[in-house]
C-alpha cells in the first residue's frame, strides 16, 4: 500500500471551508493513511490546511497560487448578485481554469525532473462542467466524484430566477472545452454521484465511469444517540434545517407549513443551522408568521455543533428545491434521525420511504401541503420515525461513510495499475 504513490489534485480542499472544501480535505487526510500523496491545491487553502496540519505523514503539498485573477473576479460577482451565493460562486469558479493550467505546467515540469506517481485523483471541483488538462500529463486519471448536470425544477421560476440559474447553462460550455482537452476520453475511471451526472456524459465513455456519491460522512463525530422524548400534545417535535439561507432551499416553504400546523394546535419547533443572502427576510417571515417562540436561527456553526443539534431533533427537514448531492441529509442519517426531502436531484437518489419520506415537487403549494401531512404523521407515530431514523444509520455505515468511500477508491486504483501495467507488457 505504501508503494503507491497518489497525485491528488484538490482545488477546494480544507476542514471547516465549505462543503466540497470538506470533500477534498476528507480524501486527503485519509489516502495519506496508507498511500504516499502528492496534494495539489489552491493557496487560498493554505491557511487552513497547515492549521490541521498538512502536509500529513510523509505526503506532499503543492500550492498553486492564482490569487491575482481569482481575487477581483470574486469582488465582481459579489457586486452583481449580492443575494445569490450560488451565482457568485459559479462565477467565481472560472478562477479553476486558471489554477489547472498553472497546475498542469508544474506538474509537466516535475515529471521532466524525474517524479513518480501511479494514479492521478482530481476530486475537486465536483462538475463535469470543470474539465482538466492534468490528462495530458501521461498518468491514469480518475475523476471525480462528479455530481452536475441538474436542470431546474418545473413550477419554481421564481425561486429559479432569485439565483440566477440562468448562469448554471453558461456552464455547459465547460462540455464542449471537455470535449476540446478529452479530459473524460482520456481518464482511467469517472466517477460519478448520480443517474443524472451519468446522463451528462458520453454515452461512449459510460464503460469507465464507476457510481459514488461525492459526499461522506465521519461516523465518529455523527453518532447514533437516544431521542429526545417523544413529542406529545404538550412536548414539541423538533425539526432541524441546516443549510445555506439562499432562496433554493426552500426554508420558506417549511415556515409556512409550521405557521399551519401552529394554526392547528399542534406543537412543533424548528431550529435552523446555516447562514446567509436570505436570513434576514427570512427572520421577517417568521415573525410575521407568528413564528418567533417556535423558530430558532442559530447561524453557521462548525460541524460538531450541527452534530449537537442533529442529537437535538427528532426529524431532519431539507425543502430544498434544487439539491445536487445532500450531505446534510447523510450526516442526519447517519445521527439515526429520520430525513425529510423534495424528490429531485440528490436527495432523490439517497432518500426513502425506509429512512424517511421523499416528498413530490411540483409547486410550492404543493411543497406546503406535504410537508404538513408528513409532520402530522412523525406526530401521530413517532416510534416508526425512529425506526426510520435507525435505518438510515444502518444505510450510511453501509454506502457513505468516508471508510468505505476510501476503501472502494484504492480498490479502483489497484484496478487501472494493473491495467497499465498488462498493456505495457
């Protein structure tokens, strides 16, 4: 194992940075485990990665530093969608083009000198609308995992027009520039997170691509704990958002539907973990709603306080009308806490009637009215929701957790090693 020798190429890559920042940390810290690893990543992870530590064991870190372009394109989308954070960050991320450029000239030049490396790893970004030079190197590449090519959801224009997802077709473009490099035609292994992403590639490189989800959980800081008491005519149930405030997900959906069940008598509380664009609106709504001693917003917390508060609830809640992958979602399973989502996109692919309930998405309205016929019924029969709840801790240690993740990429490394090797025979 330790012969092996990874290039692993992270653009997002750190802990406590973001959701796929947190992937490319994940896959970093643990390949150094048993694999020699070569990470190659932006300087802007710098910081972060040297305060957990990095470079760990005997692996080594490549900063790639394009902060002279990735700077003031950031300010400029930040001044042209100051409510979307997902169309600033689309923006932004034409900043990656650069860093693999600069990238694959720092690694053509060390490979001159003499370097070695088995397998080349891209593991972020996570879309295949961000194609790479790096398969130009002469090295057997994987890629991924990926997780794009959603559309939009019928019935949501509105929601749709607030982040600007106009821009999200800009990046099909990043198809035809994959096609012009032949970052897919060329690599070893595509990994891709969703029946979705799959329909995205080429039907021709369908045979190299391989299923994973892009997103793991940590099993030792998302731990199986007791549930609170059960809720009663008195006791409240207790429902978790967590997530960006951006119009997508949804949260105003789940305060009306609260506001109704108010209306009913019956009691329910919702905490919600998560920061921004909209949390200001929507702290209004809950208080015009008569919401104020039901809601709580809590902020943007590190990972072991979203924990806490998964430990905290009986039910897990994402409305979110657009969702690609639904880390959240794993990490409240794997808290054996029961999950509640729209049938779209990620969430469609990971949730079910077992674990929780996937609830159809054709109109806002529609959103409303199940999610209070689903919170009426964790009310009427709380013991099957925990039941549910456990099953999806079970699902989690089986297929998302970072272990078996890791285990199933080094197992996909031996795979295309021997591969090379036979064909240089």
């Amino acid at each position: 194992m330790n012969a092996r020798k990874i290039l692993l190429v992270a653009y997002q890559c750190g802990p406590g940075m973001g959701s796929v920042s947190q992937i490319g940390w994940e896959w970093y810290s643990r390949l150094c485990a048993d694999n020699s690893v070569t990470l190659v990543t932006h300087v802007r992870n710098r910081a972060a990665l040297e305060q957990a530590g990095a470079p760990l064991g005997d692996s080594e870190v490549i900063y790639i530093d394009t902060e002279w372009f990735a700077g003031p394109l950031y300010r400029l989308a930040k001044r042209i969608f100051p409510r979307s954070e997902h169309s600033v960050f689309l923006v932004s991320s034409l900043d990656y083009f650069v860093f693999d450029f600069a990238a694959w000239r720092q690694l053509r030049r060390r490979l001159a000198d003499g370097a070695v490396w088995s397998v080349l790893h891209r593991v972020t970004p996570v879309t295949l609308a961000a194609p790479t030079w790096l398969g130009r190197l002469g090295l057997p590449t994987v890629i991924g995992p990926l997780n794009s090519g959603l559309t939009d959801p019928p019935g949501f224009a509105a929601i749709m027009k607030q982040e600007s997802t106009w821009l999200i077709k800009v990046r099909e473009l990043g198809r035809l520039v994959d096609a012009a490099l032949g970052s897919s035609r060329s690599a070893a292994r595509i990994l891709t997170a969703s029946r979705t992403t799959l329909r995205a590639i080429a039907p021709r490189n369908h045979a190299r691509c391989r299923t994973m989800l892009e997103n793991g959980v940590e099993l030792s800081r998302f731990t199986v704990t007791p549930w609170p008491p059960l809720p009663t005519d008195t006791r409240p149930l207790r429902v978790l958002f967590t997530g960006r405030l951006v119009p997508i997900k949804g949260l105003d959906m789940l305060l009306q539907a609260l506001a109704r069940l108010r209306n009913e008598g019956l009691p329910v509380r919702l905490d919600v973990v998560g920061d921004g664009p909209m949390r200001e609106e929507w702290t209004r709504l809950r208080d015009q709603l008569k919401l104020a001693g039901r809601v709580s917003f809590h902020g943007a917390l590190p990972l072991d306080g979203v924990a806490g508060h998964m430990k905290a609830c009986h039910v897990f809640c994402l409305p979110s009308v657009r969702e690609s992958g639904g880390a959240v979602l794993l990490e409240a399973m794997a808290s054996a806490r029961p999950v509640i989502a729209l049938d779209f996109g990620g969430p469609g692919e990971i949730v079910t009637d077992q674990i929780g309930a996937l609830l159809p998405l054709k109109s806002p309205a529609q959103v409303i009215d199940a999610l209070c016929i689903t919170l009426r019924d964790v009310l009427r029969d709380p013991l099957e929701w925990q039941r549910r709840g456990l099953a999806g801790r079970r699902q989690v240690e089986e297929h998302y957790s970072w272990p078996a993740k890791i285990a199933a990429a080094e197992d996909i490394y031996r795979e295309i090693i021997v591969e090379r090797a036979l064909s240089c025979c």
